[in-house]
C-alpha cells in the first residue's frame, strides 16, 4: 500500500547550507481558524560534510529540560564548527507544549505512543508520521529528550535499550556514555508499542533517550545536564568539532518487570526513601494512607529488587494503577 504523502511542510529547505530556522507547517481547519496550521519550530544546522544529528525535544509537552537545551542550541550552534548537520526540533508535540500537557490538547494524541503514525490520522499521527518518514530517515544520529513530566520524578539519566542487533546497541550505549548525565541506563520499557524508540532503532539508527528530572519544571541542575549532553552528544557523533564537558556516570540496569511497584489503591503517597537512595528488596519504597476516614493503617508498597530509587509518582495524591516508583540496579 502505498501511503499518501506527508501533510506537513517545512518553510525551510532542510539542506540549505549554514543555519535555516523555521517551521514544520502542519494544517489544522478548526473553529477559530479554518485554514490554519500548527507551526512547529524546526532549525537546521548544516556544516562541512559529516553524519546528521535529529534532536528533540518535547514530545510530551510537559517536560522542560529538552526544550530549554535545544531552543538554546539551536540559537548559539555555530555552523562553521559543524561536521555535517544536525536537525532540532525542540517542542516537537506542539499544541502539548503550549498547553502543558503530556498529551495535545487537539487529539489527545501522546506522541511518544504513536508511531510510526500516519498521515490521514489526527494532529499527533501526523506529526508521527512526519518524523517516522522525513527525519529519521535523514538522520544517523537521534536523540530525544524526556523527563517525568507532571506526575513522575527521575534520577537524571541518559538511555539506551537492550536491541537484538548488539553492533547498534554497542553505538547506543556508547553514546549515552557520552552524554555524561549523573545516571546512564540500560532502560526497559512497560509501554513500547508506539514509541519513537521503537521506530528509530528499527531504521538501524543510534538512538539514545533520557529522563533528565520531572513534576512538569526544570531544575537549574537538570537543565545544565541536558544542555551539557546534548553537545557532548554532538562531539561524540564527530558533528561539532569542541572540546567534551565529561563528568562521572553510574549505570544502572532495569532487569525486569520488578523495577516497578504499582499503587492498588488511591490515597495520600508518602515517600519513604528519596530519588537516588539505596532501596532493599521486601522494604518500603512509600506508604499510601488512606484518607477517606481515620484510624486506618496506610499501605506499605515494597521493592521488589535491591538498588536504587530511579523514579517515583510525583504529585501528592496517588491513583489506583498509578506507578509509585522504580527502582533500577546499578552495576
Ligand atoms: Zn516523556
């Protein structure tokens, strides 16, 4: 079957020489505006000859880190120091990030749930389907940067994943390595059915992901890592020709689905160890107290494994299905 083309239009030729800034036009017929678009910020750097860099950033529009380091990097990049090109896409789900959502506004779409996507879906498919057949195919290189958002919280690390072709997975760490967050990840995922992961690393590419923090802000200590990262990120792919920013790492490993503890009731979540912390398997990661009359014991959620405290639910109050926490090993 043979797809209709991609709805979206970059304003800017994407091979243009030097520094191109300009938008990804996507059409969006709505009540206020009935041959309107969604106008998603694009910059291309292009240098001398050398591999290609995809950098995004806010495929859940509530997570901050990737948006400030790449809205920064595309500003300051110079292309005279570039060995090829590199592509920044720094709020890529649009209409999530101007809402402040993790999912958009229009269509409810979670990106990172929906590739490869498609070009006669919804707003967030077509933004899928965009990446998944114009810029990844251009790309050797993919970053995309994640935080929590609103209602998790991360230790701040860089990702790769286990990947049956162990050559690029080799690349992958190789490049999280690079990247030099305070945590580097051998990453499992509960939900891999329509992520961006997926779809890039079964186009061959080196992908690397993070969680750099979380609860829908940034911190001055997590954008500094972000920023720090994505240029190391660059020195490493031979692109941007400066000296490296290293700084130590600790790998951690997710071995199974006993990295995460789930709530079975709602309530009131009180941490018991903090993000970072050395948990013991059989012990309290956090207590949910019941809120709904006195009197009651609160429910103690335990690791599963010895290690590390990776994640953990953010807000407050706690839902039933929620994730409370996770807990990696490090190596
Ligand atoms: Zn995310």
């Amino acid at each position: 079957m043979t797809l209709p083309p991609a709805p979206v239009t970059p304003t800017i030729d994407l091979d243009a020489p030097g520094a191109s800034h300009g938008f990804l036009r996507l059409p969006h017929s709505r009540d206020d505006s009935a041959w309107g678009s969604v106008m998603i910020p694009i910059a291309v750097l292009r240098g001398g000859d050398g591999p290609a860099a995809l950098l995004l950033g806010g495929s859940h529009g509530d997570e901050y880190e990737g948006p400030i380091a790449l809205f920064d990097l595309a500003r300051s990049l110079d292309p005279r120091a570039l060995a090829g090109t590199v592509v920044i896409v720094p709020a890529l789900n649009l209409p999530a990030f101007r809402a402040g959502t993790r999912t958009s506004p229009i269509d409810r779409g979670n990106l990172n749930r929906s590739f490869p996507g498609s070009p006669t879906g919804g707003v967030t498919q077509k933004i899928a389907d965009y990446v998944t057949r114009a810029l990844l195919p251009r790309a050797d290189i993919v970053l995309d940067v994640h935080s929590g958002g609103r209602t998790l919280d991360f230790v701040p690390f860089a990702a790769a994943h286990l990947l049956p072709d162990k050559a690029q997975e080799a690349r992958a760490t190789a490049a999280v390595a690079a990247f030099a967050a305070p945590f580097s990840m051998q990453m499992l995922e509960i939900d891999a059915v329509g992520m961006l992961d997926t779809t890039a690393e079964a186009m061959g590419k080196c992908f690397v992901t993070t969680e750099l923090g979380g609860g829908g802000t940034a911190r001055a200590e997590t954008a500094a890592i972000a920023r720090r990262g994505v240029r190391n990120l660059l020195i490493h792919a031979g692109i941007l020709n400066a000296a490296p920013d290293p700084a130590p790492t600790r790998w951690l490993d997710m071995p199974s689905g006993d990295c995460f503890t789930f709530a079975e009731d709602a309530g009131l979540l009180e941490p018991v160890v903090d993000l970072g912390a050395p948990v013991r398997a059989g012990r309290p990661v956090a207590r949910i107290h019941r809120t709904d009359r006195t009197g009651l014991a609160p429910i103690e959620l335990t690791a599963k494994l010895d290690g590390l405290l990776a994640a953990r639910h953010f807000p407050g109050l706690v839902q039933q299905g929620d994730c409370a926490a996770v807990v990696a090993v490090p190596r």
